[in-house]
C-alpha cells in the first residue's frame, strides 16, 4: 500500500482519539468514504480493462497511479468537513501535502488530478444520504435565560459526586483526579455495591446543595431522579461510553463540566416518568429495547447510525411485531421509540436534540401492518428513506398513554430496563424542572 495512503490509518487514530465526538465521527464517516472510493475505482478500472478509455481521460481508470492517494486525501477532508469543521485545516493542510507528493512521484494529468479528488468528495457527501450529519451546537438547549446559584462555590462546595465504585473503571479515578485538582472543596462519594445505589443517592442529594454525576446515561438517569426529589441541581460529568445526555447539554468534556460548576450556571430542563420512573433520554419497550442493547454494543466502535442499522436488521431477521394501544389507538408494531424532547434527525437513527424543555416527546414507531413490512422496512433503510417510508411514522406529543394486551411489559429508560407496575400506564413530563449546572453561553 501507498505510504501517503497508509498514513491515513494513524491520522484517523488520532483524530478519533483527540477529537471527541466529532473527530470519532469524522473518522467513521471517512473510512466509509474511502471504502466507497476505493469501491468506485475497482470498478471504473474493471470497465477501463474492457477497453473503455473515457475513464482513463477523467482520471478514474487503471492508468491513474496517484489516484488513491489523491482521492484517500479528499475523501478524509471531505469527512471532516462534514463533521468537525474546526479540524478542517489542518487535515486539509495534510492532504494537500500527500496529493502533492503523490502527483510529483506519478506526474498526473489535471484531468486525473480532478477526477480523483472528486471521487473522493462525492464518496463522502454520498454518506450522508444514508447517515446524516448530527447538528450540533454550543448554545444553551433551553429557551429560558440561564440562571445562577449561590448555593454552591465556584471552588465546588456544596456539591457532592456519588461515583459507582463497583463498576471498576479506571477513568473514573482519573476524572475525579481531575476534578478534585479545579473543585477542590467538592465532596466525593464512592459505592462499593450496586445494589445500594440509588439509596445512597437520595442520602447524598438530601445533604447536599448540589449532587453530581459521572457515568453513563443510566447514572445519569438515578442520579437526576435524586435531585429532583431533594430539589437540588444536577451536574453531568461525562464518563460513559456514549453520555448522550451530558452531549445535548453542551458538557462534552469534564472541563466543561467543571467550568459549569465554576461559573455555577443553571438552565432548566425536562425529564420524562416512565410508569412513574424518571428518565432524561429515551423510554422504549418491546423491540425497541433489543434494538439499544444491540445498537450498543457496536456503537463505540462502528457509531450510532450504522450501529442502528446492523442492529435494527438483526431485529428484523428475528424478531416478531407485537400489538398495544397508544393514545386510544391500536397497533401492531415492530418498535416504538419515546424521546424526551424532539430529536434529531428525523429517520430512524435520532442522534440530538437542540433543546432540552420544549415539553414534547418525539415517538417513532415502526408499523408492522402495511403489506410487506419487513421487506419495505429493510429496502428504506438501506437506502436512507427510512423517514418518508409509510411503514414509519413520527409524532411530537406531551403525553403517551399505553396499553398492552398481555403481561405488563418490560420498559427501558435511558438503557436500563425494568417491569411496568401494569398493563396500562403513562409516559409523562415531570411537572418540576431538572435544574442543570452548564457551561455553554446563552445566545
């Protein structure tokens, strides 16, 4: 392989590692592209090797020796683009550089010089049709001003961390290293046994002025639902695999958490009751809740959309539809999704929302009676139609009453899943707001 191409393999390394989200993003998208490149031109010289020489004079057949370097460089600056426009120039900065290297080393034609770079461009843009780009931005997710507390120094007293000692990740000791060196007044509490969690989480928060969090969604999810019993602000130190939460907030980073607790701002957010359980991301049941265990375990590594995809497939291949009521209406489904607050986008794989109190639920469900359901399902999928299919629906509403026709279900919330206390119940707002400490500036 070409140096000037296996150099990519480190730069998407690190652009993973050192980017955060965007940069795993970036990556993900990239390596897709360069696949589809790479694709593209195995093809073009498959017709070039007939005798087709109009390939050739675009710069896309077998004569082209600087065209995978070219279009490897254009694709990955492409996916950048797309995804963390801040590390544009400096990639962009290195693609000139190898595509320069390569066209000295080969001499191409301007002609090969174009084609290849565009090959490269339109196998990343092509991504999108099938994976949308996640907008995000900086702004507070609320619609009312932020406010301030005295309650809790910009040294973190008054603050306490409830931290799950018995999960054993080692990057927790690290971000309580790290917070204990900027707060050095807040007060760290560990749990040895799971089982006592959320009872030493309604102790801390009833002591407290302010509780914390670090972990995934699911700690998130406990901790939040002590705050709000003891009336106390949340702040989100992310230290999850995926902390989708502490993202929509704005807290990408435990700097950034550490400056909300500094600068002791609050917003005021929603939280949703799953038959009476508290949750700050998603509540699903039936399939749905397959569909996350799978999604998760291929997320980290593949990201969420194609994560849904293989995920939503398996479920497809196996899985069978099921029948409830919802809002008075029956259906018989494959899935049903229940978002607090509208997400973003709008197929099937919702990846953010831009405000956090809009008082809505976003629900997606799958249907499973329209002719032929499982075929058209997987056919919009893996064409990226998913959104305007007639086999998938989307509603924003403020309450969602449910009724199963067997047992009482199992429902999951922000990925951890338990019985419902009944056939029928509700999923509704939380009539008091979260408040949550963040560190992004309102517009």
């Amino acid at each position: 392989m070409d140096w000037r191409v296996a150099l990519w393999v480190p730069v998407g390394l690190a652009t993973a590692r050192f980017g955060h989200r965007p940069g795993r993003r970036a990556t993900l998208r990239a390596a897709i592209s360069i696949a589809t490149a790479a694709t593209l031109g195995r093809a073009t010289n498959s017709i070039d090797a007939r005798g087709s020489r109009g390939w050739t004079s675009l710069g896309l057949g077998a004569g082209a020796p600087s065209r995978p370097a070219i279009a490897t460089a254009a694709a990955f600056t492409a996916a950048t683009a797309i995804e963390a426009p801040r590390l544009t120039a400096p990639i962009g900065v290195l693609a000139v550089v190898t595509a320069a290297s390569s066209a000295r080393s080969t001499r191409p034609g301007r002609a090969e010089i174009i084609g290849a770079t565009v090959l490269g461009v339109v196998a990343s843009v092509a991504t999108l049709r099938i994976w949308p780009r996640t907008q995000h931005t900086d702004v507070v997710p609320a619609s009312a001003p932020a406010t301030t507390t005295d309650r809790v120094s910009t040294t973190g007293g008054g603050l306490s961390i409830v931290v799950n000692s018995s999960a054993g990740d080692p990057a927790h000791d690290e971000i309580i290293a790290k917070i204990e060196s900027e707060l050095p007044d807040v007060t760290v509490v560990r749990v040895d046994d799971v089982a006592l969690l959320e009872e030493e989480l309604t102790r801390v928060a009833r002591a407290s002025e302010a509780i914390g969090a670090i972990g995934g969604d699911g700690t998130v999810g406990a901790t939040a639902a002590a705050a709000l019993a003891a009336d106390i602000p949340l702040a989100v130190f992310p230290g999850g695999t995926l902390n989708h939460f502490a993202r929509d907030a704005r807290v990408d980073t435990v700097a950034d958490a550490i400056r909300a607790v500094q600068n002791r701002r609050l917003v005021s957010v929603d939280t949703g009751l799953a038959d009476g359980r508290t949750f700050v991301n998603t509540t699903s049941l039936g399939s749905y809740s397959t569909l996350v265990e799978l999604r998760e375990q291929y997320e980290k590594t593949l990201g969420k959309w194609p994560a849904v995809v293989i995920a939503l497939l398996q479920i497809l291949i196996d899985g069978t539809p099921f029948t409830l009521s919802i809002n008075g209406e029956r259906r018989r489904i494959w899935m049903i999704f229940i978002g607090n607050c509208s997400y973003e986008p709008a197929g099937f794989a919702p990846s953010a929302r831009h405000r956090l109190d809009d008082g809505l639920f976003d629900v997606r469900i799958v249907d499973a009676d329209h002719p032929f359901a499982r075929i058209r399902l997987i056919a919009a999928l893996l064409t990226g139609r998913l959104a305007r299919s007639a086999v998938y629906s989307r509603v924003l509403v403020d309450r969602i009453d449910i009724e199963v026709d067997d047992a009482a279900p199992l429902l999951a919330a922000d990925g951890e899943v338990f019985p419902a206390g009944a056939r029928s119940f509700a999923i509704t707002k939380n009539p008091q707001p979260l408040r949550l400490f963040v560190a992004a500036e309102s517009e």
